[in-house]
C-alpha cells in the first residue's frame, strides 16, 4: 500500500531584487547626507601660524561678512546678544565664548561685543585657520 504524500511548497516572496533597492536608497542617503550641511555658517576666517586648541566646551559666536551674529549656529540680532551673555553666565561662571568672524571684517566691527563679554567675564577666544608655513 502506498501512502500519498501531499507535496507541500511554502509560500515564497522573492526578495532578491529587494536588496539592490535597499543597497541604492542606502548608498543614496549617505552621499546626500555628507554633501549637505544645513547649519553651517560660511565663514572665512583670519589665518594664524601658532594656535591653541580650545575645548569644545564654550559657546560660539559668529559674525559672518556681513555682520550677521550667530549665537551657537542661531541667527540672532545684535541687540540680543547681551540678553545670550546674561543667560550664558547665569549657569556658569567660568563661561567661554570663541568668536569667529570673517576675515574681511575689521577689530572694529566686533569691539562692541567685545566689550560687552568683558562687562560679564566671559573669556574670549577667536577662532582662525591655521596657516602652515
């Protein structure tokens, strides 16, 4: 006597062509992500043959060429960086501010802030690129 088997195929879904999809979107997301950077300020910064490294720890102020002020990458006016110091030294009393201004800019144009840093003890930094010699 012969026993019938039922031949049983599972269901398969072919994913095969799924992997090169997911590949291509991978690859495509990694090159778009590297290339573009939303809150980077185009700075050109002065150029210095000695520098100092300075911990990441402080704040950051930039002035761009056209005297636009970015507080931490957060556009701000110029009337309201006294209220950022106020807020920046209320938590901490060794508060640092690295300024990075662009090199067409002039000491004069960011003396003011200067200034008011000192009025609330906050050391002050200017970043600049390295000029290797």
């Amino acid at each position: 006597m012969r026993i019938k088997r039922k031949n049983r195929h599972g269901a398969e879904v072919p994913t095969h062509a799924l992997n090169d999809i997911m590949f291509f979107l991978l690859l495509f997301f990694i090159i778009v992500c590297s290339t573009s950077s939303p809150t980077t300020i185009k700075i050109a910064p002065p150029e210095s043959v000695s520098s100092l490294h300075m911990s990441e720890k402080g704040n950051e102020l930039a002035i761009d060429e056209n005297r636009a002020f970015f507080f931490d990458n957060k556009a701000i006016k110029e009337e309201e960086i006294e209220g950022e110091f106020k807020t920046m030294t209320a938590g901490d009393k060794d508060a640092a501010l690295s300024i990075v201004m662009d090199k067409s800019l002039s000491v004069k144009d960011f003396i003011g802030v200067i200034r008011l840093a000192r009025a609330y003890k906050i050391h002050i930094f200017l970043k600049t690129k390295r000029n290797i010699q």
